[in-house]
C-alpha cells in the first residue's frame, strides 16, 4: 500500500514540475512589463477603451502579468503541498517500518 502512495505522489510531482516548466516558459514568452497605453488622450467612449479606463498615462501594467503571477502561485501552493504529503508518507512508512 505505501509503495503504491509513494508511485503516486511521484507522478504527481512529474505532473506539477511539468505544469510549471511550462507556466514557466509562458512567462517568459509574453511581455509582462508596462505596455503602452492605446486610449492616452481618447474623451469619450470608444470600443476599445471602456468608461473609466486610464486615459492620462503613457504606459499601464500588462494584465497578463496579474494572472500568470497568480497561476506560479498556484504551482508552487501545489508543490508545498505535496513536499509535506510526501514528508508524512515517509514517516508514515518510516514507523511502519520499525514496528
């Protein structure tokens, strides 16, 4: 029964490494700095500048920035969480091994 515990928690390490590897190269492909700003100096409503959007600086924040940050976040979570799985599965065999 632990071996097979252990087989599992092994793929979904794979699983997790790969799901960053590619989190990974998606960051590094995208331009995640300040963009320029397309609606600086647009009054009024135009389709690609909603109502209360930034119309007086020259550069925003990507929003891609915002998620693919959150999303490593998530990774990494998924990675603490299984260091401490893994952790307890070895204690766990670890004792039913000297019993």
């Amino acid at each position: 029964m632990f071996m097979e515990i252990a087989i599992a928690a092994i793929g979904i390490g794979i699983v997790l490494m790969v799901g960053y590897l590619v989190i990974a190269q998606v960051h590094a492909a995208l331009p995640l700095g300040n963009v320029t700003n397309p609606c600086l100096g647009i009054v009024g409503t135009v389709p690609y500048c909603p109502t209360g959007s930034d119309n007086g600086s020259s550069s925003i924040v990507n929003p891609a920035a915002t998620g693919i940050t959150s999303a490593q976040t998530t990774v990494f979570a998924g990675f603490g969480l299984l260091a401490v799985g893994i952790i307890v599965l070895a204690a766990f065999g670890l004792i039913n091994v000297f019993k």
